[in-house]
C-alpha cells in the first residue's frame, strides 16, 4: 500500500472528506433557476398570447368564463411540469459528481435531487419577489392611487356597471360623481353577501339615480334593481375564478417540486452515464449508453 492511498484511507475514516459531497453547489442551483425562470416566462407569454388568462389591463374586461379559468389553470401546471422540469434537469446534469457516492445510488440521487429541489425553491422566491415588486409599482402608479378617498375597491371590478347606473343623457359639466359612485360601490358590493343589498341601502341607490341622472321613481328603481343583479354575478364570477386560479398555482408548484427532483436526478444520471433508477425505467431509451442496472 501506497503512503498516498493511505493518507487518503486515513482522510476518509476520519470524516474530513465525508461532509463536502454532501454541500449544495450553488452555481448549479442558479442555473437550473434561471433555465426554470426563462422558460416559466416564454411559456407564460405565450398562454397570455393565446388568451389563456383571466384578468386584463381593462377594468371592463368581461369575458372570464369558468371554462376559461379552468384551461388556465390547466395551462399554469403545464407550464410549470415543463418549466421546472427543465430546470432540474439543468441543475442535475451540471453538478459535479461526488465521489465518495460514487457506489452508493440512493444518496447519489438524494444529492443531486436536493439540488432540483433548491433549484424550485430559488425560481419560485425569485418569482414572487418579481411579482410583488410589479404589483407595487403598477398600485403606485394606478389612477385610482390619487383619489383613494373617493374611490372604492369596487371601482375596478364594477366600473361598467356604476356607469350605467348613473348614466343620463343630459348633465351639467360640473357635477363630480366620484364620491357617488364610490358610495354606490360600496353597497353594490354587499350584493354578493348571504343577505344582499339591504332594503335601505337600496331605497338610497335609488333616490341616488334619480337625482343625479333625473329619471323617474319608477325607472330608477328597475335600473337599480337590475344593476344590483349585475353587480352579484360579476362578484361571483370574479371570486370563482380568483378561486381556481389561486388552486391551480399552488398545485402548479406544488407539482413542480415533484418534477424539479425527478428532472434533476434524471440529469445525474445522465451526467454519470448511467440508466435511470428503476421508477423512471420507462425513460431509459433516451440515455445514450444505456447500461443494465446493477444486480446487488
């Protein structure tokens, strides 16, 4: 025996080389987020391009059916199957092989699926911390941001609706209608509630619309009455599909960090020039020199 193999049997024994296969290698980890992160945003683009979205720039958007959000949220789980799919595969393949796992498969695996996994974890904070930051802005510079206190959170979602509750065919050109439509707001608001619109607050729109647009008791009251039914449907509409949407994000990610594993101990395997474990043996024919597994 060699004074070099026995140095190295002596380092070995004492523990001095057993921890290092075992730290995360952080370039590895930055580029499968990255390739998650461009590809996340190509196929992203593209669904909003199709029209597979439910929201719009457009406060008076109107179409959002519940088949749309649900192929959405289809849309959003695909794209993040193959997202950080593509991600782990790149963190997998590019991490440098341990050599002391060398013989021992399941903590080769462990090893480079921990870096898929981290890979998920860094693309989805990344992710969300780019998406906080436009919404901050686009709040910051919403119209609606410098007349907060005549304006609702109704505003956005029943703008169409508050417009033809106060539309007339003739109005003197000073009349401000922000704080009316504000306060309109409000109460078509409890419209989706368990009790609805209360009988006052109804007797208020109504006494509203018919000093601000000059129509008849009579008129006023179906106006309001057929608004108040508007205004329920597109909050219903709306929640449902917030609903949806929200569900098909979390099991977006969710599923995304089963993928980003199995991606990245795929892309090991490859890296090591070797078959795929036993749970992916369908996907053998892709490796290139595949091998037979090891009979213990």
């Amino acid at each position: 025996m060699t004074v070099e193999s026995f140095m190295r049997e002596e380092v070995i024994e004492g523990g001095l080389e057993r921890d290092a296969p075992r730290s995360i290698q952080w370039s590895s980890v930055f580029a499968g987020a990255l390739a998650a992160g461009a590809m996340s945003f190509i196929l992203i683009g593209f669904g909003v391009a199709v029209g597979l979205g439910v929201s719009s720039a457009s406060p008076t958007w109107r179409d959002s059916s519940t088949a749309l959000a649900l192929l959405s949220g289809l849309y959003l789980i695909l794209q993040a199957v193959i997202s950080f799919g593509f991600g782990g595969y790149i963190a997998g393949r590019t991490t440098r092989p341990a050599p002391m796992l060398a013989t021992i498969e399941d903590d080769g695996e462990r090893r480079d699926g921990l870096h898929g996994l981290t890979a998920w974890a860094l693309s989805v904070l990344a992710g969300a911390a780019l998406l906080a930051l436009l919404g901050a802005a686009a709040i910051e510079r919403s119209p609606l941001r410098a007349s907060a206190s005549s304006s609702s959170a109704a505003e956005p979602m029943l703008s169409y609706e508050l417009d033809k509750l106060f539309r007339a065919p003739r109005r003197a050109p000073n009349i401000d209608l922000r704080d009316a439509r504000a306060e309109a707001g409000r109460i078509l608001m409890t419209s989706s509630s368990h009790s609805g619109v209360s009988a006052d607050d109804r007797t208020y729109l109504v006494q509203q619309v018919a000093g601000l647009t000059g129509l008849q008791a009579p008129e006023s009251e179906r106006r309001v009455d057929a608004l108040i039914s508007a205004s329920k449907t597109a909050i219903s509409r709306a929640r449902r599909n917030s609903i949806i949407v929200a569900f098909s994000i979390a099991a977006a990610t969710l599923i995304g960090a089963a993928v980003a594993w199995a991606a990245a101990v795929a892309g090991g395997r490859h890296r090591d020039g070797e078959p795929l474990p036993n749970w992916m043996a369908s996907s053998n024919r892709f490796h290139r020199t595949p091998r037979a597994m090891p009979v213990p």
